[in-house]
C-alpha cells in the first residue's frame, strides 16, 4: 500500500503534470483555425491567406486551445510502472507498448473535454459572418448544439472520431518522444535528466511531427462531422459515411488536407511543450 509521502508526492507530480499542458496547450493555438478552415471550406487560397483573413476578421481572440493530456498520461505511468513492479519484481520500465498506452489513455481522457470544446470551436470559426451568424458566441452555440438533438448528438456530435483521434495522435506523440530520449540516453551513457534541454525540445518537436503525421486523416474526418450541418442539410449520416464521401469526392488527397500549416505549427509548439 502507497505511503501518505507517496500519495502526496503523486499528487504535487499529477498538478505539475497538468500545468505543464495547459501552458503548453495555450501554445497550440498558432494556425489551428487554419488547419480546420483549410480542411472544411475553400474560400482560402492557402495557409496564408487563410491566417490573414482570420487575423483581419475575427482578431487575435480567434486563436485559442487548451490542454491537460499530460496529467493523464503520467497517472498512466505511474499505474503501469506499479502493475510491472508487480508483475516482474524486477524493474517498473515501460515497454513502448505500453508508452503508447499510457499516451492513448491521456487521449481519450482529453477527448471527453475536447470533443465539445473542439465542436464549438469548429462551429464558431467556420460560421458565417454578419447578419448570417449562427451564434452568438460560446455559449449560445453551446445551447443551440444541445438543443437540435441532445447534449451526446448534438453537442457531442463527432465524439468516437475524437477519442480515435486523440488516442492515436497521444500515444503516438508520448511514444516517440520516450523513444527518442530513451536512444540518447542509451547511446551517450547518461541519465535522462541530464540531456541538454535544446536536445528535449528538439525530440518534442519530432514528437509533434509524428502526432499529426499518424493521425491527420482521423482529424480531417473530425472537422468535416463537427462542421456539418443538422436535419436537411446533414451531409454526412456517420463516421463511416465521411470516411466514404470524402474519398470518393477528393481521394486520398483529401485526407490530408491543411497538412502543411499543421506540421509548421508542429514543431515548435511540441517543442516548447515538452520543453516547459
């Protein structure tokens, strides 16, 4: 049985854990809204373009995320190292099973708080402007999601691609950064800890990569749900009705479009997560 110091010293390490996120998540904002106005509509001629315009419309106000998958997966860690110590006897190491595990867990855990908010999110930027506005801000989308089917159809619409997507992009992205960390410290005879924080930032950033590079596809399909339209103006019936559509309307090609300002956000905001 755990000790009080123990209890505690999980606790203080799960809030750090989760404060670490939401500053990092704060970051990932950048070129968001650009990704999903490039996936759903096509009135931008690129990523550029589409960035001004938001900038010019909508204002800085436009850009916004927040996050707390690292609290999740470190809880995942610290379980799984417990359930190996009792399994083996021998050492708590993850396999990178495992690391992957921990990080779909931390995924699906963001995914109950995410799916809404990313709904709203969706609805909010891909609306129309002026008198044609469908909502008047986060709460009135809110209420007016809930109202068309219910909280779990309406306000929840898109809800299992979300937990698909967040349990792959996650596990992918706590997957190769442990990877990476773990090579260098095998390959230069030293402790995690003392790996130089350029180095911590830069396997972060790969990690960012790597997130989007094997879950973009899942993403896309997301965006088209969360923006589609309700009753007679629904395009799409489910999940597997968009994954159909899209294909057969634009290819493969149309799964992974708005993939470049993506991957450009990436980098450096993975980085600086890892990095906090």
């Amino acid at each position: 049985m755990a000790t009080i110091e123990e209890e505690t010293g999980g606790f203080v390490q799960t809030f750090k854990d989760l404060f670490a996120g939401a500053a990092g998540g704060v970051a990932q904002v950048l070129l968001d809204i650009v990704k999903v106005r490039l996936q759903t509509t096509r009135e931008y001629s690129n990523a550029l373009d589409c960035a001004a315009k938001i900038w010019k419309n909508e204002g800085a106000l436009a850009f916004y995320k927040v996050s707390i998958q690292f609290g999740a997966f470190h809880e995942a860690r610290r379980r799984l190292e417990a359930y190996n110590i009792r399994r083996k006897a021998l050492h708590k190491d993850l396999s990178y099973g495992q690391y992957y595990l921990a990080g779909a867990f931390a995924g699906v855990a963001n995914s109950v708080i995410s799916g809404p908010i990313e709904h709203v999110r969706i609805r909010l930027q891909t609306q129309p402007h002026g008198a044609a506005r469908l909502y008047n801000g986060p709460v009135d989308c809110i209420r007016k999601l809930s109202a068309h089917q219910g909280v779990l159809r309406g306000l929840y619409r898109g809800e299992v691609i979300t937990v698909l997507r967040e349990a792959q992009a996650y596990g992918i992205w706590f997957l190769t950064f442990e990877y990476l960390m773990n090579s260098d410290a095998q390959r230069n005879k030293i402790e995690r800890k003392d790996i130089p924080s350029w180095k911590v930032a830069a396997y972060g950033g790969l990690a960012g990569e790597a997130l989007w590079l094997w879950s973009y596809p899942l993403d896309v399909v997301k965006s088209k749900m969360q923006s589609d339209g309700f009753g007679g103006s629904q395009k799409f019936s489910n999940m597997r009705d968009c994954f159909r559509q899209t294909f057969r309307r634009e290819g493969l090609g149309g799964f992974w479009k708005g993939i470049g300002p993506t991957l450009l956000r990436a980098m450096p905001v993975s980085a600086g997560t890892f990095a906090v």
